[in-house]
C-alpha cells in the first residue's frame, strides 16, 4: 500500500493507495502516534467459465503501520475513502 503523508502541527494527512476495497474491508487505528491500517481484500472469482492465466491482483489480509511525526488526539482524527484511496 503506497503512502503519502504532510501535514504540521495543527494538521496531519494521510493518503494511503487501496484499490478494489469497499469501507468494511479494512480498520483504521492510532495508538501511539501510528497510524495503522489493516483488513482483507476479498477474491471474487468471475462468473463466466475458463480459467485465470495471469493473477497479479493482490487478495488477502494486509496490515500497513506509519509513524506519525506529530501528536495526533485518536479521538478527534477523522478517516475517509473515495475512489480507492483511504485519506486521514
């Protein structure tokens, strides 16, 4: 999972890659002023008949932990997800 992350003082963002999930694949945590977030991309196989070729996509748990440079209060940090990217 591809990471960008900027911010100062008063403000941290986080914009994290994560193509193909939908909001209850995965969690998001601060403890200790790290950022984590983990869950599990479901493999939904196609319906029409054959066989896969090529299977590069990546399917199953995931876990990504980024330290944050700056106090970050859990209880007022806020998450979103659009268009395959998580931003905190």
């Amino acid at each position: 999972m591809n990471a960008d992350l900027y911010g100062g003082a008063d403000k941290v963002v986080v914009k994290v890659e994560a193509p193909g999930l939908v909001n209850n694949d995965f969690d998001i945590s601060i403890v200790n002023n790290v950022l984590t977030i983990s869950g599990e991309k479901q493999f939904q196989r196609e319906t029409m008949k054959g066989e896969y070729r090529i299977l590069e996509c990546a399917y199953g748990r995931f876990s990504r932990s980024i330290p944050l440079d700056y106090e970050v209060d859990s209880d007022t940090a806020k998450a979103s997800y659009d268009k395959g990217n998580i931003k905190n």
